[in-house]
C-alpha cells in the first residue's frame, strides 16, 4: 500500500508541474514520437480465465463414453445373436426365443442406425440461426403436443404447415429481432437451407430436416425401452424350452441365450443412462445455459453453444473420445467464420466479437485471432458487404477489428493487408445527397439505424479502426493515400451551431465529431516527410477550416471538441502554406482569441485555454500576415496582461515575442504597448525557472529593443532590480545549462541574445559580464552547441523553423564585444 501510495503521490506531483510549466508541446523534441501508440497496447494483469466451454467438452467425453461402451456391447451382442444363436441354435431354438432375438436385433439395428445419423441431422438443426435447438426431452415435449395437428396438416401447403411450424416451435432465448431478420435474408436465398429441406412431397411438416432429429431420438428411447423389457422378460423367466438329456446340440442353449440377453439388457441400460445423464445435465443443471452466461453471449448466444456442443460430441463419437477436448469457442468460431453459409458466418462473427469486446477473453482471442493472416483478411473482406441482409456480420467484422488494432503488432497486420484501407473506408459511406449538411445527414443516419440499415452505427466503427490504425506511422502514410478516404474523414468533422448548442443531442453524434478530430489530428501530428504530405492534403481540403472554425464559434459545450480542433491547427501551421490558409480563414484567429483570453470558462477547461495558447504561437510563427492579423484585433494590451496569469503568460509570451520579431519595421508603433511587459518579464526571469524562464527571457529581448536607454532604466526600476542582477541571472543560466537542454532547447540563445543587447545598450554592463566569468561561459557553450539549439519548433525529433542566425554566430558575436571593450 506504501509503494501504491507513493506512485500516486508522483504521479499528482507530475501533473501540477505539466499545468505550471505545461506539457511536452511542438515547442521542444519529443524524444519518442512514436509513443502516442502506446495507448492502444492494453497490459493484462489479470489472471488467466479457464475457457468456460471447457465444460462442453468434458461433457461431450463423458457421452461419447457411454455411447462408444453401449455401442461395443451392442456390436458383440449383435454378432452373437447372429453367429453363436441364429447361426448355430436357430432350428433348436424355442418360437418365443427366436422371434425375441430377432425383435431385440431388428430394435438395436434401428437404434444403431438411428443414432449414428441422429448428429448429422442435429448439426442441421443448429445451422439456422432462427431453428437451431437441442434433442432433449424439453425440446420434444415442447414438440410432442403439436404431432397431431402436423399429421392433420400434412395435405395443406408447404407455406401454411412452415408458418403454423414457425409459430407453434420453441425457439429457446433467441433474439427474435435477430431472428426476424435472419428469416427475412433466408427467404431471399438462392439455395435450400437444410432445416427446411421437404424430404417428401407429402407430409411436409413431419419430413422436414429439422424435424427428423426428434424422430430418430425418439426411435432410439423407445428401442431401448423395448429391449430392456424383452430381455428382462427372459432374464427373469428362463423360460427358454426343455433340454431333453442327450440333446447335446441343446446344452449349451440355455447359457448363449442368457449372455445374449445380458449383453442386450447391458447395452439399453448403459445408452439410457447417458440420455439420462444428457437431461440431468442439460435440463436439471442447465449446463449449456451456465457456459452461455459465463461467455457473456446473451439470449441470442444459446445457438452458438448449441452448435459448439453439439460439433464437440461429434468429434467424440466418430473418431477418439479425446478429439472434442481439442476444441475451442475461438477456433470453432474461426472455422465458421470462413464457411459459405451465412448462418455459419454470423454464428462464428458473433462469437469472436463478444469474445473480443469482453474484459475476460479480449486478450486471447485477439491473440488467436491476430496470428491467423487468413482470419483478419475474412473480417476486412467482410467490411464491404454492404447488403442488408449481411449488416449483422458486416457490424461483427468491424467491431472484432476495432478491438483487433487496438493492440499495435495487429494493427501492423491489420494495415498491411491489400486493400483494408478500402475497406475501412467502405464503412464510412453515408447516405448524403449533394447539398445536404452534416447535421441532416446525422438525422437522417438515425433514422435509418432505427429501420432498414444502420449507417450511422458503421461511421462510427469505421473511424474508431481508423482512429487504432493511425497509432502507426506507416499506416498514417497508407490513409493519406487511400483514394477518397481524407475527405470523407473530415467531413465527419463538421458539426453546426444547432448541433454544437442542442442540449438534446444524440451523443452518437458528437462522438462521430470527436472521433473524426481524433483522426485528422493524429494524422496531421504524423513526422517526417509523411507528416508534411499529410498535412498538405489536409490543409488543401477546402471544408477543414472552416469546419473547425465552427466548433471552435460555437462548441462552448463541448470543450474536448475544441481541443482537439486547436491540436490539429498547431499541426497544420508546421507547414506555411497551411499557416497562411487559416490565417486567412475569416474568424479563426478571433475565435483562439476568444477562447486563449476568456477569463470565465471553468478551471476544469483550462486545457483548452491553453491549446488554444499554443495554437496561436504556432500561427504567428514566422507569418508576418498572422501577425498583422492579430495586431488588427487589439488584444495586445490583453496578451500583457495575460503575463500575470500563470496559465497563459508561457504562451502569451510567446505570441508577444512572435509578434515583436516577425511583424515588421512598419508595426514598430503598433508594437509600443508591448513596453509596459518589461516589469512582469524581468520579475518572472528571476524568479522562475525551465521553460516559463526561457520564454521570458526571449521576450525580454524584443521588448528591451523597443525602449531607449531611459525607458529601461525606468522599467529596470519599476521591476525593482538592477542590470547587475540580470547580468548575474543570465551567467547562472548558462552554468546550470552547460549541455542542451531538451526541454528548453532555446534558453541558452535567448541568454546571448539578451547579454548581448545590454552590453551594446551600457558599455558598463561589459564589465560586469566579464567579472561573472561571461567569457568562459561562452567559451563553453561553444564546444557544446548542437542542432538542438538551431530550430524554433519540432515535429517529433525533426527539427523545423530553422534560426537564421545559428548560436555559433551569437557566442562569437558575444565574444567581440567583449575582447573590444577589453582593449
């Protein structure tokens, strides 16, 4: 509990320092980029969870044991009846013997033959998901009652004996919307399903597939019956005929007749008792309704345990009793998944996607399911079914690969299949016609959820897989270049003032907002020359601005929308033609405004306050038009003042140095007002430290170029210092950052630049430098520059924005100054 509590404790002290100082931000290098993937690898630390069919298949070896002992003595009982007594005793034997044996022989030989086809027609019964059910004695009582209004029926039609069927059957916990909707795709099939399948012409009901398992079910209790009361019969009486002595052909009569009808009596007996075990199990215990709960199925899970179970005993039977104990729920739903029947398809789809979406089993069968290349290629195949009749396997397919990217080695494999970018980008199709805005296609994609076909429920699948997918790099790389797929991301981003401000929204809505920003944004965050394709595209994509403009106007309500819209203007503006866009966009640098300067959001908002901070630092970058723009809208006397505000005064700093320098000679007057920072700068240079201390510091040299020589001393004064003590501020950052600092790559330039506009402000202040040991710091700073300190902002560990004056330059610009004031 000790070591829990003091993770915690470093934990909240991490995340007072990243609101104090801020967060790692396109300021500084990002050691590893790539790390942004990492939210999508989920660490397991629970136990493992036994596999819950497990208990299916134990059960499928204890039957396959009764079965395969009564089937053995019902062989030896067999062979012999017909070689020891009929081929031996027959003329000798007694009428009632004979004819005994032979009812015993022709029941068994029925009950063989019934119960060795009897699973061949259950599997029939379980491949429809509408008719899927079990022979037990539950199932055939439920049926029993019916038998003679179907044998009253067997003139009429086939179309009114199949729907008396359909109403009168027990349909045990199965969605009936699930079912309705499956017989609705059956009747448009091509084929015959084989539940349905007229043997006869006549009779349909009693000769249909799905019913002749129950026949032959009850073909075998009632033979068994038979042949335990035959042999009981003679067992007790032993009435087997008069052996006259000297009859040696007859003596050995009696003890043949006794070992047949024990082995006849053994066999019955032995095969009742695994019906009687099946039931106590399956009826008493509720077996295949407990391993349902404990996968988390459902209602409409019991046909796939059925089909599993009754695949299991199969296996049993017909070969070793150890085949079914190979099984898996996982496996098995593979092995469907890749089948040509659509209820095989659905049953396999809907078990991998529960099993993947559960806490207990994700891992696993993620697992499972992410090594077999030919599983994954048969989910994103199945993202292009776009008939409605196929929308259930269709939604599965894309739920199990939205869970299936989340983990990054299957997000790779995912990615690398020909095609899955397409396909992804299939479920994004909308119902749109030309003309008509985002918010009446939102409608209009609820109303359809609600009756013929769910698009909306796809949009959000399809950018949640795009979301996962673009954790990689590379896969970033293959969604700019998918043909189509960039605009129809971004045009899920718009989202109206009536939907940004209805308090009745649907949050499906606003979660498709959200999670297309969440793709743009990673996309636009994408490095190297990837990252600036990207961005390129993004940009020049007409509708991707003004989008976010509109949430950032009207999304008060809805600041993680905000957020994620500054993000994805910090990005863009990496790249100048898209700074000069947005620039250009009217409202966007008034809307950050609003948001960057608006005291009366709440504390809980101030993430957003300072993305949007951020955003505007990036826009005004090396943009002389942006910071014409923004002087335009008279907030520069707000910005300083936004100094004295711990939350804002990093990246007011910023946009006030920003503007000083790239704004021009023409705005030197406009620029006056930035003057009245000095005091607050200077202050914050002395007293803070890390980043805060950087950014001020850079300032204070734009804002010191501005004043003359007795506006500073004035400013030095109101700030209560003296230039001394600044001297001696600025050596002490260059002896604590003796090496480049990653966090604050540009401390160590803004320090020169700054010692070397008081030296040529006071020639005083030469000395001063000097006595600090100036010199040798600088001397140091020398043999330690790296490229580090030559770029303004980063994109990962690519530098960008390069200075065009290198630190080289200004340490030996320094070192003038200072040997010529020594001469």
């Amino acid at each position: 509990m000790e070591d829990n509590k003091s993770v915690r404790l470093q934990i909240n002290e991490l995340r007072k320092l990243s609101e104090t100082c801020g967060s790692n931000t396109i300021f500084e290098p990002q050691t590893s980029p790539e790390t942004r993937g990492s939210s999508a690898e989920s660490v397991s630390w629970a136990p493992g969870v036994r596999a819950p069919e497990k208990k299916l298949t134990l059960f499928a070896l204890r039957l396959s044991i009764f079965e395969k002992s009564a089937t053995g003595l019902g062989t030896l009982g067999f062979i012999w009846a017909t070689v020891v007594l009929l081929g031996g005793f027959a003329i000798t034997l007694d009428k009632t013997d004979f004819w005994f044996i032979t009812i015993i022989l022709l029941i068994e030989g029925t009950r063989i033959f019934s119960r060795s086809h009897e699973l061949e027609w259950q599997h029939q019964a379980t491949w429809s998901i509408a008719d899927a059910g079990i022979s037990s004695f539950r199932a055939l009582r439920s049926s029993s009652h019916i038998l003679i209004k179907a044998v009253k029926a067997m003139g009429r039609p086939l179309s009114l004996i199949r729907k008396q069927s359909h109403n009168t059957r027990e349909v045990t916990q199965v969605d009936q919307s699930q079912v309705g909707r499956w017989k609705h795709s059956r009747a448009s099939t091509r084929t015959w399903i084989t539940s349905d399948v007229p043997l006869l012409p006549y009779g349909q009901w009693i000769f249909l597939s799905r019913n002749i398992s129950k026949v032959l079910y009850w073909l075998q209790l009632l033979s068994a019956t038979a042949c335990v009361v035959l042999s009981c019969m003679k067992l007790i009486k032993h009435n087997y005929g008069d052996v006259q002595k000297g009859d040696t052909y007859k003596r050995n009569r009696q003890s043949a007749l006794n070992i047949f009808y024990a082995l006849a009596l053994a066999e019955a007996l032995l095969f009742l008792m695994e019906k009687a075990y099946w039931e106590w199990k399956v009826i008493h215990c509720k077996l295949l309704e407990q391993v349902n709960k404990e996968c988390e199925f459902g209602p409409s899970g019991m046909v796939s345990i059925r089909r599993f179970f009754y695949d299991a005993y199969s296996r049993c039977v017909n070969g070793s009793i150890f085949d079914g104990l190979k099984m898996d729920m996982v496996t098995f739903a593979m092995d469907l998944l890749a089948s040509n029947s659509p209820d095989e398809q659905l049953i396999g789809a809907t078990i991998l996607r529960q099993f993947s979406i559960s806490a207990r089993y994700s891992d696993d069968t993620l697992q499972k399911i992410g090594v077999n290349l030919s599983v994954v290629e048969r989910l994103v195949e199945m993202l292009n079914w776009k008939d409605p009749q196929e929308e259930e396997i269709r939604k599965s397919a894309a739920e199990i690969l939205s869970k299936l990217a989340g983990k990054r080695q299957n997000c790779l494999r995912v990615a690398g299949i020909p095609g899955a970018m397409e396909s992804v980008s299939s479920l994004l199709q909308t119902n749109r016609s030309s003309g008509e805005c985002a918010d009446e296609i939102g409608e209009k994609n609820l109303i359809l959820d609600h009756g013929k076909y769910s698009f909306w429920t796809f949009n959000h699948l399809g950018l949640l897989i795009l979301k996962k997918l673009a954790c990689d790099h590379d896969n970033c790389g293959k969604i700019g270049n998918t043909r189509g797929l960039l605009p129809k991301i971004i045009d899920f981003t718009h989202a109206g003032e009536n939907l940004l401000k209805d308090n009745n929204v649907a949050p499906s809505q606003i979660l498709t907002v959200k999670r297309s920003l969440q793709v743009v944004q990673m996309l636009a965050s994408t490095t190297g020359a990837t990252g600036k394709h990207l961005r390129k595209e993004i940009s020049e994509v007409v509708f991707t601005i003004s989008n976010i403009r509109d949430i950032l106007r009207h999304g008060e309500k809805h600041p993680v929308l905000q957020k994620l819209s500054m993000e994805i203007l910090t990005n863009l503006a990496l790249e100048e033609e898209a700074t000069e866009r947005i620039g250009g966009t009217g409202g966007v640098l008034k809307e950050l405004f609003n948001i960057f300067l608006n005291q009366g959001m709440p504390e809980h908002q101030n993430h957003v306050r300072r993305a949007a901070g951020e955003a505007l630092a990036m826009l005004s970058l090396e943009s002389r038009a942006n910071c014409h723009r923004i002087l335009r809208l008279q907030v520069l006397e707000k910005l300083v003042g936004a100094l004295e505000v711990p939350l804002l005064r990093v990246n007011a700093a910023r946009i006030l140095r920003h503007l000083c320098t790239y704004s021009g000679s023409d705005c030197f007057y406009e620029l006056k007002g930035v003057i009245a920072a000095a005091p607050t700068v200077l202050k914050v240079i002395m007293s803070e430290e890390n980043k805060l201390q950087e950014v001020m510091v850079g300032l204070a040299t734009e804002v010191f170029k501005r004043m003359t020589s007795r506006e500073s001393s004035i400013m030095f004064e109101r700030a209560g210092m003296k230039e001394e003590e600044l001297a001696k501020a600025l050596v002490q950052i260059l002896e604590k950052h003796k090496h480049p600092p990653a966090k604050v790559p540009r401390i160590r330039r803004f320090t020169i630049e700054l010692a070397i506009w008081m030296m040529h402000e006071n020639i005083k202040n030469v000395n001063i430098f000097k006595d600090l040991g100036m010199v040798k710091e600088l001397e140091g700073v020398l043999e330690t520059t790296s490229e580090l300190e030559s770029f303004n902002i980063f994109s990962g560990t690519v530098g960008l924005s390069r200075h065009t004056t290198t630190i080289h330059s200004l340490v030996e610009t320094a070192l003038n100054v200072l040997k010529v004031q020594n001469r």
